[in-house]
C-alpha cells in the first residue's frame, strides 16, 4: 500500500539548458570539429583535431533528478478546474460521488495523474527528465491521494485561512487559491466561478493542498512505517515548494 506514497525528491524546477554561442579565434569562424565529417578531422591543427566534445545543460543538475512538484500541482489544478466546469456531475466531485462509488472518482484522478506524466514524458529534454516508475508511481499516488480527500482538505485550507489575521488584514486569501466568499458564506459556487476563470488562483489552491497531503497524510503514514520497522521505506518528504508565510499557516491549527 506504501508504494503509492513513493517519494521523489523535491525540489525547484527549472528547465535550464546551457546554451554556448559559437566563439571566434583570430577574427575568422571558429569550426567545431565534433561536428566535422570524419574525413576532414584530419585537416585540422592537432588541438582542433582532439578537442573535448562540449557538454550541454546545467552541470549543477546533471546527477540530480528533476523535480515532479510542479507536474504533479498542474495535475491537481487540472482536476479542479475538470471538477469546476462539470460541476456536481464530475466525477471528481467527491462531495456528491458517482452512483459506481468512489472508485470512479479514483480512477478520473488516475486519468488526470497519466495525462500529467505522457506530458511531462513528451517534453521532456532527454532521458534524465523523463519520469521512472518510481517517480510515475508517487505522482500517481499523490494526485490520487488529493483529489480523494478533497472535501476535508479544502475544509481545513479554509479554516487555516480564516484563522490567520494577517491574511484577512492584506486580502490575501486568493495566494492559498482561497475566495474570501467560501470565509464568509460559503457560497461554492463563487469560488468555482473563480477556479475556472483565475488559473493563477487556482494553481495556488492545487499548490496548497498538494503541500497539506503530504504534512497531514503522507509524511505520518511513512513515519508509522519506520515505526513498525519497516524495509524501503522511502525518505519523508519536506514541503519546500511554499513560501515560509504561507507554510506557517498550512502547519498551524485552525482557530
């Protein structure tokens, strides 16, 4: 069961790739050799001749895999928004599940999880960006893991929203993709209208529960593997993906 909480490194993605224009020797065009027929390597000087072929790309991340955070919060946002526009006929609305029970809302969320990752797979720059399994695995059981506790997630958002003053005092509800009508009324619908117009709103509200899972549900279940002495089990994860501010309000207990 712990293998769908497999955790990937996480870490700030930035999709950087050195780029080295073409440098001039002596005011004339410099030639590259690698890229010369073998036929004319031999018409070269001897340093031209047998010069290192260059490496492309961060050397900071050449050993490191690539962070799946910014993937797997584009999975979240997208089933808030499938979840928006639908309506109470979606099948992620776990409010009102689907007649066939929640294992239809988990396998829509599995759907949303593999667009995310043959996404992620097809741009990707090289073999090193493309997701393994592991990595699919933990991306999968994230979003799966979200979406399925989206009622008690959201409700505790709100509740951590409504009870830190300086929120309320700036207006600054909408960076935890909250809508200040969900604080005061509770009118759903608002805040749904807002999801599917505001795509920067709604980013940080997938963003925010994405960061809630994994201090509330993931984190504690892999401790209470290491607890029981468990083998393999994985590093725990650390949310760094949030601003200081409003990570100290995620962690903290509603009022």
């Amino acid at each position: 069961m712990w293998r769908t909480l497999l955790i990937c490194l996480l870490a700030r993605s930035y999709r950087a790739v050195s780029r080295h224009p073409t440098p001039a020797v002596s005011g004339t065009a410099f030639i590259d050799p690698v890229r010369l027929p073998s036929r004319r390597r031999d018409q070269l000087p001897a340093a031209a001749a047998h010069a290192p072929q260059k490496e492309t790309g961060d050397p900071l991340r050449r050993d490191r895999r690539p962070s799946l955070i910014p993937t797997t919060v584009n999975a979240v946002a997208a089933a808030l928004l499938e979840r928006a526009e639908k309506g109470s006929g979606s099948d992620l609305d776990v409010s009102e599940p689907p007649e066939d029970g929640m294992i239809v809302v988990a396998m829509a969320a599995g759907r949303i999880a593999s667009n995310a990752l043959a996404q992620r797979s097809a741009f990707a720059e090289g073999g090193s960006e493309v997701p393994d399994a592991s990595e699919s695995q933990t991306l999968a059981g994230r979003v799966v893991g979200v979406v399925m506790r989206l009622p008690d997630l959201e409700g505790e958002l709100v509740k951590k929203v409504k009870g830190a003053r300086w929120v309320k005092k700036y207006a600054e509800e909408g960076s935890f993709g909250v809508d200040r009508s969900e604080l005061e009324s509770g009118d759903g619908e608002i805040f749904r209208d807002r999801i599917v117009g505001d795509p920067l709103f709604r980013m940080n509200r997938a963003e925010c529960l994405l960061a809630m899972f994994i201090e509330t549900v993931e984190s504690p279940a892999l401790k209470k593997l290491r607890a029981k002495g468990e083998k393999d089990v994985p590093e725990i994860s650390e949310v760094d993906f949030i601003d200081a501010d409003r990570l100290e309000v995620l962690k903290s207990e509603p009022a």
